[in-house]
C-alpha cells in the first residue's frame, strides 16, 4: 500500500484495509438503511456499540480452555483489542507531525516511511504487549501475539495480529486490526496537505462528508447491509468477512487477506442489491478479495431495497441469468401482484420495476 500526497490535491490516495456480523443490539439499527448522517447520536444511546464478536477461532478457544467463565473470557479479550486500538490512535498524530517535517512540494510518502518513524514502532510495540498481556491468561500457556504495521488509508491505519504457539506456529488464521481516524486527524490531515495553519470550512465540511460513507459506524453499516442483502456465507466470496466493528472505540478486527483463506469462487456484484462503492477497485483488493467497505451507497431510485421484502422479490428475478426463466418469473410476479389477497403487493410491484429498470432491455 502507497500514501501520496500531491501538492495540488492535499487528500491521501492510498490503499486501505478490510470484514462477519453476528448478533447485536446495533444490528437492527444498521440494517435499518444505509450512510446515516446521525451515526454518534446512534452509538451514543446504544447499549452495545458492536456489531459482530472477536474472532470464531478465539471464541472456540476460549470455550474449550475456560468453559466455567467463557463470558468474562471474551470480554477480557475484547477489552484488549480495545486497549491496544487506544494505544494506535495515536499513530496518525506521528503521520501527520512526520509530514509536516517535510520540505515543499510533498514527495511521495509510502508506507515504509512510516513504519520506519521511531515513535510509530514505540506505539506498535506498546499495543503489542497490551494484547500480550491480555491473552496471556486467555490462550495456551506459551501464546505469543504479535503486532505490526501494515499501512495507512484515507480514513484508517491496519495493523496485523498473529497469534502464534509455543513453537511458532499459527493459532489460527491471522487478523487485521483496523484503528479509523476521528474527524480531527482527518481535518488536520487535510491541512497538512493543504499547507494551512488554521481548519477552513472547507476542511470541515469534506472532513464530515467523510464520516457519512468512511469510518467504524459507516462501514459496519454498508457491511451489515450486503451481508444481508447476499444472504448467504461470504467467505468463499471476493469480500473479506469482517469479525467485529466496535463503533464507539473506532477500530474493526478482520482476517488477514491470504493463501489460506477459502479459494474465491464468487465475484459479489453490488449492482444486484441496488448498491454501488467508489471503493470496490482494484486498489482496495489484496489476495483477490476487497477489503474497504467505504463509500458503500445505495443507487439513486434503488433506495426501496433497504426494505427486506422488496429485496427478496427483486433478487430472485436479478438472479435468474436465462432470458426465458427472468421473463416468466416477472409474469408470474404481477400475476401475483394483481391478486388482492397477496400480501405485500405494492412491494413486490416495486421489485418488478426495479428489475425492469435493470435488466437489459
């Protein structure tokens, strides 16, 4: 991944990081609809600002280790990503007093240049040992958790957690720790690049756009809405499967992108779900599968399909790829429609012209 800086366009270009939602007392509100302007008044009144658990891998473990206390054993754990995802916030403060050292015109900054600052590997290292002292009565004895740098994106920095045993070998498959920037580091990083001393209202308000698609509460929203949108398992498809988005400490835990994750055998289109993203490019892939979940958005006239029942209707005719097949599934569907005692009738009308307006005439 590259962080560039251009002279005459102050934001970051850069490649980013990464995605499982399980239950949640979020998940109602985030499957609700899509890019909410009013994400801190949501997570503020939530009783649980999660969407999703620590890994499934740790959650067996634990399980199996410590069946008297599971519960108290996965908040521990819980308790330290977020304490080393505190650790990591500050991160981007070192990024942005390294750039702001730099002569004019800003050269191109890469990710290596970043994880060779001193006070970035002093951070690393301290939110190393936070997780190492956590897991240190969780997991077998002899677990070392390993941190490092990956890199830097527009709205995020990603780091690797590998959770080794006794002789060196993974625990199982390694995990991204991906710690988002708040609104602050964001407008500061805008007038570095800029050059400017003081926030403008321009700086501001392209800052907050940015909240509305990008950051924790943003993203679990758009994943939450394709995972369920897709209805079905997403790890053989060229999505990352996120594990767990804490939207009130700004940090998301995800796999690793590699070999062994399950071959991809399944390209997801968000076009079939109404949905498009700025983002879904190749950029934002690594080992063949998308990581960013940034300006996820419903497509202008699709908004009905935030709603459950339009959706079934629509993708089942979205689906079909045989000519014949699509058009008598819609003529059995307004058949059905015509009929007064079907239920959700204006829904499934509304699928029927959705689909139309999709398909190639």
């Amino acid at each position: 991944m590259v962080a560039i800086f251009y002279p005459d366009y102050p934001l970051y270009i850069y490649g980013e990081i990464n995605m499982q939602i399980g239950f949640s007392r979020l998940k109602g509100i985030f499957t609700a609809g899509m890019n909410y302007k009013n994400y801190e008044r949501i997570v503020s009144t939530a009783k649980n600002g999660t969407l999703g658990n620590i890994p499934n891998e740790l959650i067996g473990m634990i399980l199996k280790i410590h069946p008297e206390n599971k519960a108290g054993m996965i908040k521990q754990a819980q308790n330290g990503f977020v304490q080393a995802a505190d650790v990591l916030k500050n991160v981007t403060k070192e990024q942005i007093k390294f750039v702001k050292g730099l002569p004019r015109p800003l050269r191109l900054i890469t990710d290596e240049d970043y994880a060779q600052i001193q006070n970035i590997k002093n951070l690393c290292a301290q939110a190393g040992e936070a997780l190492q002292k956590t897991f240190r009565n969780i997991l077998p004895k002899g677990t070392e958790v390993k941190l490092s740098y990956l890199g830097t994106g527009g709205h995020a920095n990603a780091y690797k957690m590998e959770f080794l045993d006794n002789k060196g070998l993974q625990l199982f498959q390694d995990r991204v720790l991906k710690v988002y920037k708040t609104m602050d580091d964001k407008i500061e990083r805008y007038l570095v690049g800029e050059n400017i001393s003081s926030p403008s209202e321009a700086a501001i308000k392209i800052c907050r756009n940015d909240f509305r698609v990008h950051g924790a509460a943003a993203e679990a929203n758009s994943a939450a809405m394709i995972k369920r949108g897709l209805g079905h398992n997403l790890s053989k498809t060229d999505l990352i499967k996120p594990d767990m988005f804490d939207t009130k400490n700004g940090f998301a835990i995800l796999p690793f992108a590699d070999e062994f994750l399950p071959a991809v055998t399944k390209k997801a289109d968000l076009k079939y779900l109404g949905m498009f993203s700025a983002d879904f490019h190749a950029g934002n892939r690594h080992a063949g599968r998308i990581f960013d979940y940034g300006q996820v958005e419903m497509r202008k006239g699709c908004e009905d399909l935030t709603d459950k029942t339009v959706l079934k209707y629509f993708k089942k005719v979205m689906n079909r790829t045989n000519v014949e097949e699509r058009h008598e599934l819609l003529c059995r569907y307004k058949r059905l429609a015509e009929n007064p005692k079907t239920p959700h009738r204006d829904k499934i009308l509304k699928a029927i012209e959705l689909a139309e307006k999709e398909l190639p005439k």
